[in-house]
C-alpha cells in the first residue's frame, strides 16, 4: 500500500511602487516639477510676478491717494485689499529666484489667496452706502444698510477665517492627509465666497436698480429731487450741504461788499475831478 504526499508551494509576489527622487536644484532652485523636493508645479515667472507686483502697487497707491482726498475712511477695505495683492506678488517675485525656499511660497499663496476677501467686503460695504445714502428710508428689500453691512461682512469674516486655515494646512508638507484636507477645506471656501458675491449681486443690483428707477420717476411727475429732499439726503450729508451753501453765502455777500466798496471808491473819485 502506497502514500502519496501533495506538497503545496506558496509563491510570493512583489510590486513595486513608484516613488518620486530628489533632484538637485538648478538655478535659482529649479527642479522638475514630479520631482520630491519641487515646491511648485510650473515654472514661475519673474518678469510676470514683478509686473504684477508693480501694478497692484501702484494701484494701492492711486486707491490711499483718493481716500485722503476724498476722506472717505471705509475705503482702508478696499485698500488693505490691494496692499495683500501687492505683498503676495513680492513673496512669488522672490520665490521665482529662490523656489526651494518655503517661505516665499507660504505667505505667497496665503496673500494671493486671501486678499479677494477684502475685495468683497469692500463691495459689501459699498452697496450698503448706497442704500444709507441714496434711499429715502436707507432700506433694500426691508433690510436696514447697516444690517446688510454686517451680514455680509460677518460671511466674509468667516470665510477668511475658513480659507485662511485652509491655506496653513496647504503648508504641512509631512502629512499628505493633512494636505487633501487643507485642499478641501479651502475650496470649500472658495466655492461659499463666490455663492455668498453671486447671491448678493443678484439679489441688490436689480432691486437697487429699480427702487433708484422708481424715485427718479417720481421726481419727474412731482418735480421733487428726492436727493435734495429732506429725507433723501443724511444728516451728515444734509449738514455738509448747508454748510456748503453758507460757505457759498457768505462768499457771495463778501464779494457783493467788496464791489460797492469799489463803486464808493469810484464814486468818490469822480467827485474829486469834478471839484478839480
């Protein structure tokens, strides 16, 4: 009687995985882009970020120039806007000579990303002036300017607090888990921001639009200026107008003295030559 013995081998298999290899830099730090060490994934510009970098500061400039000769005070916005541009084009201008230094590119792509949030208050901002000083009961769709104001500013507050941890979590290079959330969490972001600019441009551009319609029609049919009216204007602004005025009076009165003192004058002097 025989036995017979089956004998299994067990066969093991191997992959291999990809990986990416560090590469020496080159000049101004430039390595390939699937390389492990590459901080960016193009080539950046020096001549675009710089020209950049010029014009938003140049528009910076233009922009504190008119708010002091205006003084107009809630244009800081509008101008701390431009100014996070202008930084963020400085840190990718250097960052396009120095591309292994991670600093530059941090706080590039922090200013850069950020700064359109101030861009949008600004316009918040905006429109809720128009509405405090051009509707005769400084409401839109029954909402109070100064309530729009805050409502939209506090969205926008939130989603730079949103973007803006995002962003720091883009930075962590030695947790990609962290990286796909910080990726997520600030298109998240980006995506509410512009619902959040969409929905308030649809909703105040065709009501601000038609209620401004509305009064210049019934300045035409009643002959009465609804910005010159008295409730039309602000206070302040109503104050500054009379102020104006006066100011206008006042000139006019002196000037009006000024030409009889001269009439006397003449007058006095073809008297004498009579005399003579």
């Amino acid at each position: 009687m025989s036995t017979t013995t089956f004998t299994s081998t067990a066969t093991t298999t191997s992959s291999a995985t990809a990986t990416c290899t560090t590469a020496v830099p080159g000049k101004y730090g430039r390595v390939p882009v699937d390389a492990c060490n590459a901080n960016y994934f193009f080539d950046p510009s020096f001549a675009a970020n710089l020209a950049f970098c010029v014009l938003f500061g140049m528009t910076t400039m233009v922009h504190l120039i008119q708010a002091i000769l205006f003084k107009k005070k809630f244009c800081w916005v509008a101008i701390m806007g431009a100014a996070w541009e202008t930084i963020g084009f400085a840190f990718k201008t250097l960052g396009s000579r120095n591309q292994q230094n991670m600093t530059y590119l941090i706080w590039g792509q922090l200013f850069f990303l950020l700064a359109p949030l101030w861009i949008n208050a600004f316009v918040y901002m905006a429109v809720a002036r128009m509405v405090y000083f051009r509707m005769p009961d400084r409401k839109l769709l029954g909402i109070k300017a100064i309530r729009m104001t805050l409502l939209f500013v506090w969205l926008d507050i939130i989603l730079f607090l949103v973007q803006g941890a995002g962003g720091s979590m883009l930075s962590n290079n030695d947790d990609m888990n962290v990286i796909r959330i910080g990726q997520k969490l600030y298109m998240a972001g980006v995506g509410l921001q512009l619902a959040v600019i969409v929905i308030f441009i649809g909703i105040t551009a065709p009501s601000l639009y038609f209620k401004l319609r509305q009064l210049e029609g019934r300045k035409e049919t009643s002959g009465e200026d609804y910005r010159t009216s008295s409730l039309g204007w602000h206070p302040a602004t109503k104050k500054k107008m009379e102020k104006k005025q006066a100011k206008e009076a006042k000139k006019a009165r002196k000037a009006g003295a000024q030409e009889l003192k001269n009439l006397s004058y003449e007058g006095q002097s073809n008297s004498s030559n009579e005399l003579v």
